[in-house]
C-alpha cells in the first residue's frame, strides 16, 4: 500500500489529466473566505484490505496530507458494508447477513482489537452503511433507505440499534456517506453527486454536481464539509464543501492537483469516523442557524424521533445547532433547562443582549434558578437598537412557528410561555 507518497508526486498537469481520465471534473470551485472559518481535527478513515484485514488512515483535513496508515488483523469473515461509530467502534455486516461489532483497543502506533463481536446472525443484507454521529446509522439494500437509532456507543444488539424506518425506495447509488446530522451525500454510476436530508420519513435531495463524480467507487466524509473519494486505481481526492445545507455544489473546492495519495488505496471497503472534523465560519454561525431554523417554519416534525413528541422545543433546538456543527451541542438534552446548563459550562450565558442564533430561555415564573424552563426557542433577527427580536421555536402550536418582533425586554409573555430571560449562544 501507499507505493507513492507525497513527496514523490507526479506534476499537476499529469494528475489533472489523470483525474479526467477517471471522469473526475477538473475544474476548480471557489473556496471559501478562509480568514473567517475555522477547522479543527482529522478525518480517521478504516478500511477493509481484500485479505479481510481492517487498516486505519489518519488525514490532516488542513493540508490533505495522509499522516498514517496502519494495518491490523483479519476480521475472519468476508465483508459487505461498514460504518464507523467513534474511534474504537466500527460495524461491519457480512456478505452472510450477519452484523458484527469491531473493537479498536488502538491506532496509535499499531492497529490492535480488543475484540470482533457478532451482535446479529440475520438481516443485515445491506450493500451500504454510514454513522452521522448523532444516533442515526442509515443503509440501503435493494434501492430502499434504512435508518435505525444507535443508543450505545458500543452497541450489544438490537436493543441498541433499534426502530429500523425505511425512509424510501429509488435510492439505487454508487457511494453512500453522512455528512451531518440526518444530512447524506452520494454519487451514481452516472456521476452525479447528491445530497440529501432527511427529516423523519421525508426528505429532499439537491442535485450538488450533474456530472464529473462517476470515477469513485468509495466516499466518506469525517464532517466539517470535508469529502474523500477513493478511485478504482487506488487514488484518494479530496475536497471541502462551505456549506453542507445550502443544496449548493458551486462553494465545493477541488484539489485535484494535490491529492491525498495518487494510488495505495487498496481497500475494498471504507469507512470515516463521524464528526472528527469541525469546521465554522464564525462571522456567520448566527446567519447559518437562523437560516436553518427559518426553513422549519411549518414543519411539525410529525414523523421525527424526538424522546418528547408533545414538548420538543429543546430537541429542536438542539437539532438546529447541531446541524451546524456547533461544539458541544451532544450536551443538550430535551430539557429547555439543558441550554442555561450548556451557557453557563462554556461561558455564552447572558441575561441580555441578544444576537442572532441564540437560544432563548422562557420561564413564567420569572427565574431559571430552580432549574426549569417552559420554553426555549431560537434568535433569528435582532433590531438595531437590540431591543426587538424574532425568534422561531419547535412545538410552538405543535409545529415550528415564527414569532416577533418583540421587545424581549418587555413582553410578559411573547410566546406563551413567560418573559424571555436568558440568552444562550452557540460555542463556534
């Protein structure tokens, strides 16, 4: 594996005339304002070699510079699908139908198990399996979508990888990877390049690229908008989306010029951990989430898998924050109550001065110092004085309503449920 290395890279006009050859689009993208977005982390790619062997690959998401690659032992069965959980947690099935857990004890400096677990003998006939790192594990077999909810970092069986939903049929695709929380991206044997969200049994899917992706037989994403797509000679590209959820292509940047590896890639299979890289443009976080939130509006999330079907505004909230990435948003929980706690731990706690993208705390007792909250919704606009808001919520009227302006300040009871008391801003 891995014969060539950086340092021995061919020109650019030669792998640029390569990478045409494989009917990958050449052309560049513009990239995003790189003073204003922040990345941190590695994308930590597993693999399966064809002697059923797992290795393990470290890329620095900054350069796309491979750190390491290590391999570890025959998993002793033949592999169909895998999805990595967290870093010492992977999931294969077997071309049996069987399920099984692999456990990392290290890929330090060595790629050793502390254990290959089978946590299912049937059913698990899927071709594809990816983690969002959120809960989901999604698959497809035979053209239909599947999600199932992960409730153990380690799961034992089906009563940790549980409420199996076949979202739809028509999902016929080349590669399958998650790239946020319910948020998919895919190619097809025609070389378009998809990306989906999904929103209980609904869901959209945008068009990113018409073209130029037909020549990766493999794609995983470690988060931050960060794409890599192995080709069937061993080459590993990758590239950086701005924006997940805009149902954009044009603000992917390419770096066909200066891949990962020209070749070495051998694996027959390939999985990233979810959520290894972050990426923020911090000057419009704020912008990204009132967006989002603002998209909801009307949506009852009816069919979605909140633990609080009738009182959901802080799983929405969460929800919202979460697809944006925001640090620490698996803090939250379901209690309105859980973003004062969030404030408080990473110092955005505020009793005034709003701004766009906080979550907001009601409470019609007038104090959150007893540890309760009626309501949380979300900052979508502030006035120029900062005295006046507008704000959209989960569970408003049982479905995510719009509300303001307002003065925060003032109003007894903007939304029902007491005065606004505190504001909370996402840690970016």
């Amino acid at each position: 594996m891995f014969a060539s290395s950086k340092s021995l890279r061919t020109t650019a006009a030669t792998l640029a005339a390569g990478a045409l050859s494989l009917g990958l689009l050449t052309a560049t993208a513009p990239a995003a304002s790189a003073a204003d977005t922040v990345c941190t982390g590695q994308a930590s790619v597993y693999g399966i070699l064809g002697d059923d062997r797992l290795t393990y690959s470290a890329i620095d998401s900054a350069t796309g510079n491979r750190l390491k690659t290590l391999v570890g032992p025959d998993l002793g069965f033949e592999p169909k699908a895998m999805a990595t959980l967290n870093f010492n947690t992977v999931l294969v099935t077997s071309t049996a139908g069987a399920l099984y857990r692999v456990d990392v004890l290290t890929n330090n400096n060595a790629l050793e198990l502390s254990g290959v677990e089978k946590i299912a003998d049937s059913g698990w006939t899927h071709d594809k399996l990816t983690y969002d790192g959120y809960g989901h594990l999604w698959g497809t077999a035979n053209g239909i979508l599947m999600r199932y909810n992960v409730s153990q970092a380690k799961p034992q069986g089906s009563q940790h990888i549980a409420q199996r939903v076949e979202v739809d049929s028509g999902f016929v695709l080349k590669t399958l990877t998650a790239v946020g929380q319910d948020r998919l991206l895919a190619t097809t044997e025609a070389g378009q390049l998809y990306s989906y969200k999904i929103v209980g049994g609904s869901w959209k899917r945008d068009t990113l690229k018409t073209e130029g992706w037909s020549g990766f037989n493999q794609l995983v994403s470690s988060g931050g908008g960060f794409y890599y797509g192995r080709t069937s000679t061993g080459g590993m590209y990758w590239y950086k989306d701005a924006n997940i959820s805009d149902g954009s292509g044009a603000d992917i940047t390419y770096h066909l010029n200066d891949p990962v590896d020209e070749s070495g890639w051998t694996q027959t299979h390939l999985s990233a951990a979810p959520r290894t890289v972050s990426c923020k443009t911090v000057s419009t976080l704020g912008q990204d989430i009132a967006k989002d939130a603002l998209n909801e509006v009307g949506n009852n999330f009816s069919d979605y898998d909140f633990d609080h079907s009738r009182a959901w505004c802080a799983e929405f909230g969460k929800y919202i924050w979460a697809g944006n990435d925001v640090d620490h948003a698996s803090e939250l929980d379901a209690r309105a109550i859980s973003f004062r706690e969030y404030g408080l731990r990473h110092g955005t706690y505020r009793t005034s001065a709003p701004k766009v993208g906080d979550a907001v705390l009601y409470d019609t007792d007038g104090s959150l110092t007893d540890g309760e909250a009626n309501h949380i919704n979300l900052v979508v606009a502030v006035s120029a004085d900062g005295k006046q808001i507008q704000t959209v919520g989960g569970n408003e009227s049982r479905q995510v309503q719009k509300s303001g302006w307002f003065n925060w300040d003032t109003a007894s009871s903007p939304v029902g449920a007491g005065p606004a008391l505190a504001f909370i801003s996402p840690k970016g």
